[in-house]
C-alpha cells in the first residue's frame, strides 16, 4: 500500500499531508536538514508559537531546511507499521531517520512517553548510547528543559532557555562539522561551548558543569515569522499570536515560567503593531492573540489597541488579550475582545493564601476588573484555583465558594440576567526553578478529598459549575518535574508496557505507571515529598538566572504571607538582570 492510499484509510489524512499555505521552499540547496517535532498531535503541535518560531527562522537561514513531524495518530501508525513504513516529515515524507537533525519541543512532562513513541515509530534507538553515526543528533528543547534529567538518556543535546539564536548556532557548527568530516562526538564537544547547550553524555551527575540558559537579549528586533503556517484542520488554539513581551514581573511563587523566562523584555508598541499588520496581511486568521506571561502588564496596551483595533475591524480580525490578571484589567481591554467568557487565574480563595504565593489580587482588583467586565456585557466567567498549595487549609478551600458567592452578589448590583462561574481547579505542582521547587506534593486521596469539598460547596451556588483534574496524572508529572536520570528506566519501560498520550485522558493509564515504578522498585515519595534544602536539586546545575538565595528568601516570605513587590515597582535582586537587561517600566 502507498502512503496515498494509507493516508485515504486514515482518520484525519490533514495530519500527515503538509502542504499548508505559507509553507518555505523545501527544495533549495542545502546542507543541513533538520526536523522540528513536537511528540503529540498535529492538532497541539500547530498550536504552539515556539515551534513555529523555530521552523521559519531554521528555513531563513542559507543552506538550511527544516521540516516537521508530529506524534502520529494510532491508527496512521499501524497502518505505517502493517506497510512496513517509518514515521516521515510532512513536507518531503522523508524519513526521519535520514535526518542531519531532530528537534523535540517538550512542552511538559506528560509528552515524555511521546518522545519514544516517535523514536520507535521512525526506528531510532531509545538511548543516546545506542545511536552511531548513522542517526540524527537528537536534541531537545521548551520548558522541560528545565529540568531535563529523567529523559536526559534519550537526548545528545539540549537546548536550555530561548531557543531561536542557540539553534541557529547549533545548525552553522553542524555544517562546519559536516565539512570538516567531524564525528558526532566532536560534534557533541563543539556544541557543548554554545551558551544554552546541555550534553548529557559529557555532563553527567557526577562530573557537573553549570550550563547557562539561552536569552534573548534583544527583544525587540529578534526574529519573528509574520508569514506563518496555516494549519490545513481546525487546531487547538487556531489563530495567530504576536509576543507582546517575554519575562513576567509578578513573581507568583508557584509559577515557572514567570521565572525561567526572566528578565522582562518589551517589544515596542510600534514594533508590535508593525508585527500585527504583517500577520493580518500574509495569514488568513481571523484572530490574532496578544500573548505574554500576563499581558494586562504590557505597559503600552492601550496605545497598541488604539492603533491596531482599526486596521483589525476593517479586516474582520479579532484581537485576543489572553492572560489577563484581575489587578489589569480594564474597560479598554474588554472592548477589544469577543463578548464570550472571560478567564482569570485568582488561584487561591482567601487573601492569607494569595499572599503566600505572591499572587497579588486582592478583594478590590476582584471587585474592579469585574465590574468593568460585566459593565461591557460579559456574564460568563471561568476562575482558576489551585488545590494543595504550600499552608492550605481547609478555610482557604471554602473561601474558593466564597469567593464565587461574591462574584454573583456583584454582577446582581447592577445586571440582570443569569450569570454563569466556571471554577476549574489544578492540584499543585512543585516546579523546578521556582521558591516552591522544594515543597511537597499532597497524596492522591488528598487530593480527592480537597477537590470534594470544593466540590461540596460550590453545589450549593446556583449558576456554578465544577471541573478539577485528573490526580494521577498530576502525581505523575510532580515525580518527573523533580526527577534525576533514574526516571528513565522508568518511562522506558512504561512505553514498552504502553503507556502513551499520557496528557490525553482517553489514553492515560496509570496503572501501568504503577506498574512500572513497583518492578523497578521506584519510590515515588522521593520525588513527590518536601525536598531537603541544604543539598543541591538534580537540576541545579542548570542556571536560569535566578539564584538560589533568592529563591529561598522567597519562599520564606511565603511562610509568612510577605508579599513582594513586582518588577515594574524596582528590581527585587533576583539575578536574572545578569543574563539580560531588564526592562523596569514603572507606571
């Protein structure tokens, strides 16, 4: 059977075909290929920005094509395997074992499994060690770097913080490498001097070196694809997004990227609306989203939207302001957005608790952002909690319903109609990188009897609903958050076992993890319980730029409800000025 004909047999044939609008000549005279992969879904790898980012700036560079590849469906791949076929690159369907290069965007810790079940469906070899010189170099990259250890086995090379300059360096070596006939290993040891690059095989955990993350130090002129890819089926998040900036000034202690992605670079207002006008003119979108860590803070957002919001009426483009905080919101910003629900991220239910994780709302912010929202016609609001933080209590479990209860008092004041309040809530997950990297994670029956008493309470409220997630699943990515290499014996085995789309719930099961930690005899406490805070952390050698001390002086603020002021009132000393300027922008 021909790969047309599989592609008629399968489910959704879109996946696998390429031939998307905008998509870079693949034909051009080159002397590196490279493929970008993201180990899920077409679906969720078109959604993501950083993957798209990479791939335009790869096919800019001379003598460089890049091409992607996505975890395939089940079907697609049995019908691969039935045929006696690899996993191919959507552009070219060439192998990916003929590959110079795989890249693997790991945007969290339930696409580890997704990393081998790509390897296998190309026929590559698991471990680093068991590859020669006949495959990829195969490196890894996006936020799980972080703390790449449990899945360090299965990677030659790394790429740690932002990744659009370090890759290029990494692609020009390789082609001097290629020239000069060098081998993998020299290679490796070249790549190594590049800042932001981990090897695994020549930094191991008893011979450590500091690896520095990746910044990008110029902000507002770096590389950004105005002509991007269209995807050819309905995606996750199926529009356009232009970075407004990179680094979050608020400091929420729980929160990772709010500090691996330090320090605070602004794109310029004009910079940016240059960008929008681009992306309206060379896409299709009919929405654009307006993305940052939290982008009420943007310090020019009003100006931006005076300027843009013209150009994207008359082409009849939405403009999303996505990860809007409660103390930033304003009239202005609910007349730019679709009349639908509004999302906010209060995360605690008692001012006590969103003092100990630096969250930074209060009770008036609440009562402002609101009423300005519902001011403009909204009356649809979904809130976001965490369960399981650092001192909570069941009072601050409850306060999660008072506060719904005083939502609806308050859209009553002044509006009539009914008023819906979705409450979704998260358990809790120590992260590296962050003052809470060192806290314990609550048990799985905890867990469960947290959730059904906010379950309990918010029953008793009419027009609210209730939606939490999956304990198994947040147990398992709190054990490979913090994990050292001992973890890859254990998702080796739990893929061969089958675990697979572990962040898919039709597919997640967590017996076989169970099965797999009791035949290696893993003890999960080890990686689920309070951290010693006196020994180095298996991903302390990589250096994001906010230091040790502070993140310690942090998290004793936490215990006693301190909060600390955001960056745009004074740098607070953190560290991550040293890896790039930070722009402070007081308002």
């Amino acid at each position: 059977m021909t790969l047309k004909e599989i592609l008629l047999k399968t489910e959704k044939p879109a996946r696998y075909s390429g031939g998307e609008v905008n998509t870079p000549d693949m034909n051009k005279p080159c002397d590196v290929r490279f493929c970008i992969c993201m180990p899920d879904l077409y679906e969720v790898g078109m959604s993501n920005l950083g993957l798209k980012i990479l791939y335009h700036v790869l096919n800019e560079q001379e003598g460089t094509v890049c091409e992607r590849a996505f975890a395939p469906a089940l079907d697609f791949l049995s019908l691969l395997k039935e045929n006696g076929l690899p996993l191919m690159s959507l552009e070219t369907k060439t192998p990916l074992s003929s590959f110079d290069m795989i890249g693997f965007s790991v945007q969290y810790e339930m696409l580890y499994t997704g990393v081998l079940y790509v390897l296998d469906a190309a026929g590559i070899p698991f471990r680093a060690k068991d590859r020669g010189e006949d495959y990829p170099v195969i490196c890894g990259g996006g936020p799980s770097a972080i703390n790449p250890e449990p899945i360090a086995d299965f990677f030659d090379l790394f790429m740690v913080g932002e990744g659009e300059e370090t890759i290029v360096s990494l692609t020009e070596l390789y082609k001097k490498c290629k020239k000069a006939k060098k081998t993998k290993a020299e290679f490796l040891a070249l790549a190594e001097k590049i800042e932001g690059v981990y090897v695994p095989s020549l930094n191991t955990p008893s011979n450590r070196k500091t690896v520095k993350k990746a910044v990008v130090r110029d902000f507002e002129h770096c590389y950004y694809p105005t002509a991007q890819l269209m995807p050819t089926l309905e995606v996750v998040h199926d529009r356009a997004m232009v970075e407004l900036y990179r680094g979050c000034q608020n400091g929420c202690r729980f929160c990772q990227a709010g500090y691996y992605y330090r320090p605070i670079r602004y794109r310029s207002a004009k910079k940016t609306e240059e960008l929008i006008r681009a992306v309206i003119r060379e896409t299709g979108y009919d929405e654009i989203s307006l993305g940052s860590l939290s982008t009420g803070d943007y310090p020019y957002l009003e100006t931006l939207l005076k300027n843009v919001k013209p150009v994207a009426e008359k082409a009849h483009v939405n403009l999303a302001l996505p990860s809007l905080r409660l103390d930033s919101f304003k009239k202005e910003y609910a007349e730019s957005s679709r009349k639908s629900s509004l999302t906010f991220a209060p995360e605690a239910g008692t001012q006590r608790l969103r003092d100990v994780i630096n969250k930074n709302v209060t009770e008036e912010n609440i009562r402002e952002g609101l009423s300005a929202a519902f001011d403009q016609g909204y009356n649809s609001v979904k809130l976001y909690f965490m369960l399981g933080l650092p001192t909570e209590t069941d009072e601050d479990l409850i306060g999660i319903a008072d506060l719904v209860r005083y939502i609806r008092r308050l859209y009553y004041e002044n509006h009539k109609g009914a008023i819906n309040i979705s409450v979704s809530c998260s358990v809790f997950i120590p992260k590296p990188g962050t003052p809470f990297q060192w806290e314990e994670q609550i048990d799985i029956p905890e867990m469960r009897r947290r959730q059904f008493l906010v379950k309990d309470e918010l029953k008793k409220i009419k027009g609210a609903s209730f939606h939490y997630h999956d304990r198994e699943t947040s147990e398992l990515e709190a054990i490979f958050a913090r994990g050292d290499r001992a973890l890859s014996s254990l998702i080796e085995l739990a893929y061969k076992k089958g675990a697979k789309f572990d962040s898919w719930t039709e597919y997640f099961r967590y017996d076989i993890w169970q099965e797999a930690m009791d035949e290696l005899g893993v003890d999960k406490r080890k990686y689920l319980g309070a951290q010693p805070l006196d020994k180095p952390l298996p991903w302390e050698f990589i250096d994001i730029g906010v230091s040790r001390k502070y993140l310690l002086k942090e998290r004793e603020k936490a215990y006693r409800a301190e909060c600390t002021k955001g960056c745009d009132k004074g740098c607070q000393g953190c560290g991550a000025a040293s890896f790039a300027p930070c722009d402070e922008v007081r308002r």
